[in-house]
C-alpha cells in the first residue's frame, strides 16, 4: 500500500487513524483529508515528536496497511 492509495481512500482510513493515534479527533482527521504533511504535522502537535519521528510512524502504518 502507499499514501496515494490511503488517501484515494479516505473515508475508509479515518477509524484505523483514530485506532493507531487516539488523540486524533474527528476534526483534525477532517482538517488532515489525506494530507500526509498534515498528518505528520498533526502528530508532531499532538505527541510531541520529531518531524523524522512522525514519518517514520506513519510509514511503518501504512507498511501494515
């Protein structure tokens, strides 16, 4: 899987985010809408991690996907 599949299919990812990211909310997964800049940039605001970090999270998420 790669991001432009994830965020062709959006709608369908929105509660496996929530699920791995739980501070998520519904907003800021609206606000996201398949962004992956925006969700790294979500993560870093929410957990308090690195730029590197974030990416490496959400790659190792989509190698599960």
């Amino acid at each position: 899987m790669n991001w432009n599949q994830i965020e062709g299919n959006w709608e369908q990812f929105k509660g496996k985010l929530q699920a791995e990211w739980g501070r998520l909310t519904d907003d800021d997964i609206d606000v996201i809408a398949g962004n992956r800049k925006q969700l790294a940039g979500k993560l870093q605001e929410l957990y308090g991690k690195r730029e590197e970090e974030a990416e490496r999270e959400i790659e190792n998420w989509i190698a599960r996907h």
